[in-house]
C-alpha cells in the first residue's frame, strides 16, 4: 500500500480517535495533519517494517496524548477519563472500542495489531477498571462418610 492509499484508508479514524480523546476539532486537524507529514518523511522506513499501521499508530498516540495533555479540549468536552484511569494500549483500545464504537478487527487494523492483542487488552483493561474481584466464599464441605469394607 502507497502512502497515499494509507493516508486516505487511515485520516479520517484518525481524526475521530482525537475528537474521541477530547480534542476540539481544529486542534484534532493539526495534531492528524501534524502525523501525515511526518509520516511522509518516515514513509520507506514505514512501509517495510512488518506492522505500518502500528508504526503509525506509535507516531500518533504521544502526539495526541501532548495535545490533551497540554488542556487542548474543545470547549464543554468530555474530559479522557478513560485515558486517567488506564494506560497505554488498553486505553487506546477501550476508546477506539467503545467511544469510537469500532469492531475489535477495525481496531486491530487501525493500531497495526492482531484480533487477540486487542482482546487481551480489552480484558486486561477490564480488569483493572473493576478492580480485584471478592473472593467468593465457599461453605465447608461436609465430611463425607466413609463406607466401611
């Protein structure tokens, strides 16, 4: 796939992944279009490593994540409350899963992963916004009889 063909397969998701992170729309623009150029420049390198979508989704995230680090939101937006309570990968694949509404293969295409690494993210991300899980108590068993011989 050309750069070109990347870029029109990819702008758009990119664009909806920065709104979905709170970004207003203008500053969500600059960030994806920030991303393009560079990855013009990063292209060869790109384009012949086994995961291009993933090398990309490596440029964009940090670039989005300054963004919103640096209070850019659009006014009366949500704030990334899912990026405050989880890290990294499962915070990336709860918001592309659940606020962008992308099926687990979409996602996986889109950060340059496999079904099962978004799976396993999912859980794990999971797990951690439910926190350790009570320890069902279980009733003593009861002494079973020994049948004599």
């Amino acid at each position: 796939m050309g750069y070109r063909a990347f870029c029109l397969r990819n702008e758009n998701r990119y664009l909806r992944y920065a709104r979905a992170r709170s970004l207003d729309p203008g500053l969500a623009r600059g960030v994806v279009d920030s991303l393009l150029c560079a990855l013009v420049d990063e292209w060869p390198r790109i384009i012949t490593s086994d995961r291009p979508a993933s090398e990309a989704w490596k440029m964009l995230a940090p670039r989005v994540a300054a963004a919103v680090g640096e209070g850019q939101r659009a006014p009366g937006g949500r704030r990334d409350t899912v990026h405050q309570t989880l890290e990294g990968l499962e915070a990336d694949v709860f918001v592309l899963r659940y606020r962008m509404s992308l099926s687990p293969a979409e996602t996986a295409d889109l950060m340059g992963l496999e079904v099962p690494e978004v799976t396993v993210a999912l859980r794990r991300g999971m797990s951690m916004l439910l926190g350790p899980r009570e320890l069902i108590r279980r009733t003593p068993a009861r002494p079973t009889r020994r049948q004599s011989t």
